[in-house]
C-alpha cells in the first residue's frame, strides 16, 4: 500500500483547516482524484476523505477531527498519508435493521446509498432522546428509501 509523509502548517479553510496535496501527491497515492484516506499524526489515526475543492486536493479537518489528533490551526504537523481500504460500515440501530429486515426492497435501497447517506440516517435514528422523535425519523427514512426504490433511484 503507498503511503505519503507531509510536513504541514495547517491553514484555515472555513471553519476547518486541511492539508493540501499537490496533484503529484494525489497520483502517489491513487489513480482516483477523491478517496477515503487513514491520516496518522503523532500516533493517532483519523479516517478521512481526500477531495478536490475549487481545484485543490484536500484532506478536511473539523474541529473534532483536530482535537481527535490534538492539532490545532496554525500547527506545524508531519502526517502520514495512505489511502484507507478497510470496510466501511454503518452501526445500523435496532428499529432500522428491523424494518429494512422486513422490506428487502427498502433494504437494497438502503444498501444503494453511499456511506454517508447511510451513516447519517442511522445516527439520526441511533440519536434520538425520545421514543417519538425515533419512530418520526425511522418513518421519515423508511418514506424515502421507498420512494427511492419506486423511482429506480436504488
């Protein structure tokens, strides 16, 4: 597996800060021009996205994400870079593996959306304080994932 070590001032970029890679880094790495990517710093790991944004590769770092690897903007930080191949998977909650379990039509629409489309309606499910807000949501996705089966979008 490549991998690439950076040495980097980390600079604002919105709310966030990223690295930059030039396109010749990129290529060191993949053949793709955005991939999931392990970002190691100081011995702690991240998993994150390599993206192109207005023409530049970038690697985003939210502010949990910083604090995750303990750097803040404006950091001097050697990182290594490599491209992330593990499985990604998404902590399904009970209520939603049970209704997909039931529908292999909504299932196979679920399974059709990308990671994080299927991260995020399970943490909303996952998140809810209240039974009430659970079930609205688990209605709301199950709604959607069936209109996306009906439309051929799954």
């Amino acid at each position: 597996m490549s991998s690439l070590r950076v040495t980097q001032t980390l600079e604002p970029h919105g709310p966030a800060s990223a690295f930059v890679l030039s396109d010749e880094q990129v290529a060191e790495l993949s053949s793709k021009k955005a991939f999931p990517v392990l970002v190691e710093v100081n011995g702690v790991s991240a998993r994150l996205r390599l993206a192109r944004m207005g023409g530049i590769n970038m690697i985003g770092l939210s502010k949990a994400v910083r604090a995750q690897l303990g750097v803040e903007i404006g950091d001097t930080v050697e990182a290594l870079i490599r491209p992330d191949e593990a499985e990604r998977t998404v902590d399904v909650p009970e209520q939603l593996a049970a209704a997909l379990a039931a529908d292999p039509v909504v299932a196979a629409a679920f399974e059709a959306l990308s990671f994080t489309r299927r991260k995020e309606i399970a943490r909303s499910i996952a998140e809810a304080k209240q039974e009430a807000t659970r079930e609205r949501r688990l209605e709301k996705a199950l709604a959607e994932l069936g209109a996306a089966a009906e439309e051929g979008r799954a």
